[in-house]
C-alpha cells in the first residue's frame, strides 16, 4: 500500500507513461476539518501527489495516494455551460440527480481498508459480523442513478477510432483503442484550461469557465447539439460513472450512444456498481480504486457510523451523498489504515446498521421508488465485457430479515474475462450472445431473497468456520487459526443485541403494566371493569415472559463468555504447544547434534593427522638435505685430510732435502724452486682427479 501509483497511460497506443506532480487545492486547516458548503475545485487534469511510503508521513491537505480522477468541478460547469433544452435531455435520461451533485473529498485510508476486506470468492467484504456489500438500493439513493432498465452491455470492439469520428467529431491517434484524450474531449466542450488563473476566487474561476463552455456549445437542438451532448455524456459515463485509473477516457459507451432517445432506458447504475466491484478484485498492494469509488466512502458512512469517518453537513438533501463531508486526518496513511481495521475488528455487532434507509422519506426520491423491483434480488450486475455476481442472499440483514446458513460460493468463472487493460482490448465480441445466461437473469430481475431464519447464530457459527482465520485485519487476533474465538464472539454478541433488544421490549411492558395498574385505581374498579382488570393481567404475564426470556439470556450471555474466555486461553496455551517441540523430535534433534559433533571431532583429528604428515614429510625432506650436505663436508674434510698429509710430506721432503743441500753445498735457491715446481705440479693433478670424480658421479 506505500507503493507508487500506476502511471496514466495515453490513449495513443503508444504505451508512453507519466507522472503528474500537482498539488491540490484545499480549504480548512487542521487534523479535523468539516468540508465546506462549496467544495474546493479539482480540475481533471490535476492528480494528488502520490505518497511515498513513509510511515510518518501526514495524510493530509496536500498529499494522498488515492488520485482524483473524477475532475467533479470541470464536469460541473460544462453542465451548467449547457442550453436549457439539453440540460432537459439530461434529466430525461436519469443523469439530472448524479449530475448536481458536489464534490466530496476522498476518504483514502477508509477506501483502502475497505479494499483489503474484499473477498474475490464471493464479491462481499468480510467483516467479523459477516459479509457486507453495497447494494444497488445504495447506489439509487447514494448518487441517484438508475439501476433498473436495459444492461449495459452489447458489442465490444477492438478499435473504436471510426464510432469517435463519427459520433464525436474527434480525431483519434490510435488505431487500436479504446480511450479518447481527455484534454482533446474537455477542448471540445469549451474548457481548454481548467486551471485557476493568479489572484482568481472561485465565483471568478467557475464563472469564467461557465462561460467558455456556453460560447462553444450549440444553442439550438441539431445534429450539432446532439455531438455536444455525445462528448459531454462521453466525459460522464467514462470519467466518473465508469473511470480508469489513467488520464484518457473510455469510449467503450459510445455504441449505446448513437441513439440518444434510447440512452436513458440503460441501467447506468448497475454498470457503475458491477465497474466497482471488478476494480475491488485487483490487488490488494495496488493504491485506489478505480470507478465512483465514492460510493464506497459514503456507503461505509451510512453503515459503519462508529468509524466515525464522516459528518453530516446537510440534512434533507437528496441524493444521500450530498449530505456527508470527510473528517481529516493527520496521521499517516498506513497508520489511519491499521486504526480503521482495528475499530472494525472490535465494533459491537449492534453497532452495524444493515437498514439505514429505514426512516428516509421516497418522496423527495422518486428514483428510488422506480426501481424498487431491483432491490433485495441476487441478480448478476453487466458494465460491457465485465460480469459480476450480486449475492444478496449473503447480506439478507439488509432486508431487515435475520441471516440464515448459505453455502459460501467459491470463484467460478464460466468464461474468460478480457485483461485490463483497454489497449486494444478483445477482438469483436457480442456479449449478448457470449453472456446470455447471466443476461437472462437480468432481464428477469434475478432471484428474490427471502429467509425464514429465526436466529443468526448458525450463520455466526459457519461463517466463523469458513473465514475465522482471514476475517480479522487488525492486531487483535495473532492467534485463533481455527475461527473457533470468532465464532464464539459471533454468537455472544448477537446474544448481547438480542439482551438488549428484550431489554427494551421489558421496559417498554412495565411501563404499560403501570400505566395500566394507574388507570384500574384499585380492586373496587377493577370489578367495575373487568376489561382492565384483564388487561392489566395479560400485561402482568407478558412482563413476567418477557423477564423470564431476559433472565436466560443474561445467563446464555454469561456462559458465552466464561466459554470465550476459556477457549481463548486453551487457543493461547496451543499456540505455546505448537511452538515448543515435541519429545521425540528434541531426541532426533539431539542425537544429530552428537553426531555432528562426533563427524567435527573426527575432522578436526583428520585434520592434525594431516598436519602432522605433511611436518614428518618436511623434516624428511630436511633431513635429506641434511645427509647431502653432511656427506659433501666429510668429503671436503677428507680432501683436507689429504691435502695435510701432502703438505706434510712436502714439509718432511723440504726439510730432509735441506739438510742434504746443507751437506752436499747446493744453493738454497735451487732447491725452493724445485720443491716448488713440484708441489704445483701436485696440486694441479690432484684438481684434475677430483674434477674427474666429480664429472664422473
């Protein structure tokens, strides 16, 4: 969820993306601000900046990560902008309510809370009182769009270049497409800028811009006002009631345009519904919805009032949306997300109002009295190639009735859906044709809900079974796989709201019990009247049932909660079970350890036993030179040996000579030179045979 957000793509084909970064205005300061009585202008060509995903950063004035998509205002003047006659076409065709409606800024957090409950399965949301869904009653009396009449559905094409040439008078750049420029559409009625000029207040700004769509539309009914009013329904239909999450507009609706006579006969609210619920089932990681996301916001006003999102600026107004304005809220987003889950996972199950349109007044609606056979039906929901199932029959408490056990659906899909992206969607397809089944049960209204259920505890108790393990988003609920402490929670607080309802039932008897003992005044009257003395009797009785009744359930209350208490620590103590290992696998465990630590002993010898082979092999390899050299001395020692003895010799030949030349009379002289002579005579055969010996080995 602190992701960036999609990027608008051109309708060009191109597949180019941007990013906007334009901040919004916005009136009020403060945490908590009421929206004022004129909401601050959003142009259509204004996107909020996305948020960057830090956990401290404010939701605030300035920042959301829910872009606006809805260009409320700028739609707002090219209807005033238009000629009376055309506005008269418009409320005709059941767009007059929608269409004077005033912006209401978006609740992001709660949106985004919503849409992390939805359950693909079965189109609701899952709440831990069971499922909620907006219905179609909603959307009537929400934003006052027709929701009875033909499907919107038909034809879809790959190319819709030649219906907005046509019907629209607009060159498209994409041969394969269906979206229209915005700005090329918004031009086209007259608003070439939306933007506020410098020093401008808002009566200037929506003035000036009144006036550049009244100088450009055509005043009188014609081929040329009919294209006007195909551009300006083109901008509704695929901006607001069915908008992307991009810049361009979705043209898909102009096959149904073409005759405009007819265009008021199509269940535009159904669309706008069925549109929603399909952008509900994207991922959940994915910022916003597209679509009239607002419906949601308001929606969740209406039925969660403890959320306390929401404050009622206008009372009497019609449609309902008109009365609500968006409290700020300062927090980070992520954080107003944790605290919205937190409130619904702890909200007293009598705190849901499943019928809050009880005390309003269809006067004032004459919309909702005209598609009333829609209501309380399970009926499939048609926007062009997207079909979705209405299960009503989930949520009966919003007929009033008590909910009985229904088997939970699971996804089925009997056909392929088109992906998501309106490039060049599909090949030609006739959904009238493909669909004819769920098209069928449209036609014939669906199917009514009705329950003869007495009691929602069994519903508490499979719903508990079914979802006790992904109901609950907030923090409260780290334990409890098995859903057996919702479903005791489920059933408990349905006893509590069936206590407090006996309860007021008691207090209401004693009081007519009292009122009654008050008008008999006595025995003596009471014989004068025995109607009364009845009366007061049977009022006796009931007040005596009625506390007999209360008095059970008080005591089923208690034992509900001694047993909640009592599974919660047994939930509690299992989770401590699981987290502790059992006997056997500590042995396994254990045993694996020893031998490990027996295969690192024997390693860690191996690898001594290594060390000290690879030290013996190096002393050997010492030891050998050792020999070697010790050998080459003995030998040089015997060559010195030998060399002494010579010297000797030569000294003991020297001296015996010298003594024979001291007797015989020869000069000293030549002997030296003699002895000389041939002791280098010696030396050099001596070298020679050594070179040999050497040479030789």
């Amino acid at each position: 969820m602190e992701g960036k957000h999609r990027e608008g793509q051109g309708g060009d084909g191109g597949g180019r993306r941007r990013k906007k970064t334009i901040r919004r205005r916005q009136l009020g300061k403060g945490p908590l601000t009421v929206a004022p009585e004129v909401p601050p202008v959003v142009p259509m060509e204004e996107e909020t900046v996305p948020a960057a995903g830090v956990e401290d950063e404010p939701v605030g004035p300035k920042k959301s990560e829910l872009r606006s998509q809805l260009g409320w205002a700028v739609v707002r003047v090219m209807y005033d902008g238009l000629p009376d006659f055309q506005r008269h076409r418009l409320e005709e065709m059941g767009f007059g309510p929608f269409l004077r409606l005033e912006e209401l800024t978006p609740d992001v957090a709660l949106i985004q809370a919503l849409k992390e409950r939805w359950d693909l399965e079965c189109h609701t949301f899952l709440f831990p009182w069971g499922h909620m869904i907006p219905t179609l009653e909603d959307v009537v009396r929400i934003t006052g769009l027709r929701v009875g009449g033909q499907a919107v559905t038909g034809t879809t094409y790959t190319s819709y270049q030649e219906p907005v040439e046509r019907l629209l008078g607009l060159e498209v750049r994409g041969e394969r497409s269906s979206l229209v420029q915005r700005t090329v559409l918004q031009e086209s009625l007259g608003v070439a800028s939306a933007r506020h000029q410098t020093g401008e207040s808002q009566a200037e700004y929506m003035a000036r811009l009144t006036e550049d769509a009244r100088a450009v539309l055509a005043e009188e009914e014609g081929d040329t006002a009919d294209r006007d009013l195909r551009r300006f329904l083109t901008l509704v239909i695929g901006k607001l009631i069915l908008g992307t999450k991009g810049d361009p507009v979705g043209c898909r609706c102009l096959p149904l345009l073409e005759d405009l006579s007819s265009v008021g006969n199509y269940a535009w609210g159904a669309a706008l519904l069925a549109h929603l619920f399909d952008s509900l089932g994207t991922s959940s990681r994915e910022i916003g919805v597209a679509g009239f996301f607002l419906l949601l916001q308001v929606w969740a006003y209406y039925h969660l009032p403890s959320l306390g999102r929401g404050v009622a600026r206008r009372r009497g107004t019609v449609p309902l949306l008109q009365r609500w304005g968006f409290c700020r809220n300062e927090r980070s987003l992520r954080r107003q997300v944790t605290l919205i889950h937190d409130i619904l996972d702890t909200i007293p199950f009598g705190h849901v109002r499943w019928t809050p349109y009880v005390g309003e007044s269809d006067a004032a609606q004459p919309w909702v009295e005209r598609d009333r056979p829609y209501f309380g039906r399970d009926i499939w929901l048609h926007c062009f190639n997207t079909v979705v199932p209405l299960h009503h029959r989930l949520v009966a408490r919003t007929l009033g009735l008590h909910q009985a056990v229904v088997e939970f659906l699971t996804r089925q899909r009997l056909w392929e859906r088109p992906g998501r992206s309106f490039r060049g969607i599909q090949q030609v397809t006739d959904l009238t044709v493909r669909v004819r089944e769920q098209l069928d049960d449209w036609e014939q209204r669906g199917r009514e809900v009705v329950f003869e259920a007495t009691s929602d505890e069994d519903y508490f108790r499979a719903y508990a079974r079914r979802y006790g393990a992904q109901v609950y988003k907030g923090t409260r609920r780290p334990l409890d796989p098995g859903g057996r402490i919702s479903s005791l929670e489920g059933i408990l607080h349905s006893t509590i709201q069936q206590r407090d309802d006996l309860q007021a039932v008691v207090d209401q008897l004693r009081a007519e019990l009292e009122r009654a003992q008050q008008m008999v005044g006595g025995t003596s009257s009471s014989r004068e009247d025995p109607g009364r003395s009845v009366l007061e009797g049977q009022l006796a009785l009931a007040v005596a049932w009625a506390e007999d009744a209360l008095a059970q359930l008080q005591e089923r209350e208690a034992e509900l909660r001694v047993s909640l208490a009592r599974t919660t620590a047994l939930e509690t103590k299992m989770a401590e079970l699981r987290l502790r290992p059992a006997t056997e696998e500590v042995a396994r465990w254990r045993e694996a350890a020893e031998e490990a630590m027996r295969w690192r002993q024997e390693a860690a010898e191996a690898a001594c036993w290594r060390q000290e082979a690879e030290e013996v092999a190096r002393l050997r390899a010492e030891a050998g030179d050792l020999r070697t050299q010790l050998g080459e001395e003995r030998h040089r020692c015997d060559m010195l040996r030998s060399e002494m003895k010579g010297l000797e010799r030569a000294l003991a030949l020297v001296g015996s000579i010298r003594s024979a030349t001291s007797r015989s009379g020869i000069p000293s002289g030549s002997a030296g030179h003699y002895l000389t002579g041939s002791s280098g005579r010696r030396r050099n055969e001596e070298e020679e045979r050594r070179w040999r010996e050497s040479a030789g080995g």
